[in-house]
C-alpha cells in the first residue's frame, strides 16, 4: 500500500494575494514575480495565475530555470537575477531572457560579441553578493551602452527590510547611480517582499520585485494560505 504525501497549492488564493498586492501598492509600473527555485517550490503552473492577477514581468535566479519558464511562458519578459557569462548571453539573447550584469569585465567580454540582449544593472548596496560598488563603473556601463547591449534596467538586493540600515542601502544607491540619469532607465526596482511594505516608495522606482509575499509569507496584508502538506496517519 502506497501512503500519499504531497503539497496542495490553492492558485487561486496565490491570484487573489497578488491582486490584493496590486491594489494596495498601485503607483508600480512594473511587478515582477520573483519565481527562482520552481516558484519557491510551488511549481511554476502557478505563474499563470501570477500574469492573470496583474504581474507583467518574471525573475528567476539562473538562465537555465529562464529557459524552463520560456518554455511554458513564450511572450512575458524573463529577467535572471543573476550574473552570467558571456557565453550564457549569447544563448539568453537567442530566447528573449533579460540578463543581469554587475561588473566592467562582463561587460566588455559580451558588447564584444555583438549580440542583441537587455539587461539590467546590478548595484551592490551592501550585502556582498553581486553588484556594481562604484559609481564610475556604473557610470561607464551605462554610458556605454547601446542598442544591442541594451540598459533596460537597474536594481539592487537589499539585505534590510526597514530601519536606519535601509536608509543607508538607499542612500549608497543613490551614490553609485548618481551619474546615472534614472528617469531615461525603463525599469528602476529596489523593493522587494519585505521592503514594499516596510518603506515609502522611491520616486524613481517603478518596479518592485514579489517573492514570498505572493504565497502569504509575509506582509501584513490579510492572507490565506496558499500552501498545504498533506499526508497520511500511519500509525497511532
């Protein structure tokens, strides 16, 4: 006898939490949803109903799960959160997928190749995992860009949610951008789960990024779960 074991996801209430989401943080342009690792382990079928309740672009952390989601998913933006190489540029500009870069070096090796991608921006604001830490590289990257290596957009990871340290997160922002003109960047996103709703919105931030928040796991908005383990009683 087999025993059944298995997660029960409710995509409605996941389409129902982002819509809620929407409509109390509504002057965005831009909502990503944060699916890195199978949609935080949900499967990535609940990304349709993601799009129905108003996500309008996707995240991943890698280039290969982008390629799995551009399988299923052929017309929304897919950006990877992370760097890549520039042979891995190569293969993301053949499907459509957003890539991220945060240094001088990769930059160069893929304008090189002459290939037609966008990417955004990855500033270092603190939490020493990838990203531009100086205004002149920043600076050289955007104004190197072009058509082809196109800057479509900028962001950081904050390592904050609230408080004085996010304060200071925005502020070394700010000073690694400051010869960056962000009103010409298409896509500007600093927020996150828990920054959307523990911080004002910044003026020149369009987008934010949903991750956990699209499953009820935080905020303070009033959730059901969207997320069940069920299993059998082998024993008393």
């Amino acid at each position: 006898m087999y025993r059944k074991t298995y997660a029960l996801i409710d995509c409605n209430v996941i389409e129902d939490n982002v819509k809620a989401i929407i409509k109390e943080y509504s002057s965005y342009k831009y909502y990503f949803g944060v699916v890195k690792a199978n949609a935080y382990g949900h499967g990535l079928g609940v990304i349709k109903y993601m799009l129905k309740a108003g996500i309008n672009y996707l995240a991943v952390a890698t280039l290969e799960e982008g390629l799995e989601v551009r399988k299923r998913y052929s017309d929304v933006p897919v950006l990877v959160l992370e760097p890549v190489s520039a042979s891995d540029a190569e293969v993301a500009s053949k499907n459509n997928i957003t890539i991220t870069i945060d240094n001088k070096d990769i930059f160069d090796e893929i304008k090189k190749k002459k290939i037609r991608v966008k990417f955004h921006l990855k500033i270092d604001t603190g939490m020493n995992r990838f990203g531009v830490k100086s205004s002149e590289v920043a600076s050289y990257i955007y104004n190197n860009s072009d058509k082809n290596l196109y800057m479509e957009g900028v962001f950081t990871q904050l390592y904050s949610g609230v408080g004085d340290e996010l304060n200071k997160e925005v502020s070394r922002f700010k000073e690694i951008t400051k010869d960056i003109d962000l009103s010409k960047i298409p896509i500007v996103h600093i927020a996150q789960s828990d920054t959307l709703i523990n911080y004002p919105k910044i003026p020149f931030c369009n987008g934010c990024r949903l991750g956990i928040i699209m499953y009820g796991l935080t905020g303070n908005l009033d959730f059901s779960n969207t997320f069940s383990l069920i299993s059998e009683i082998i024993e008393i």
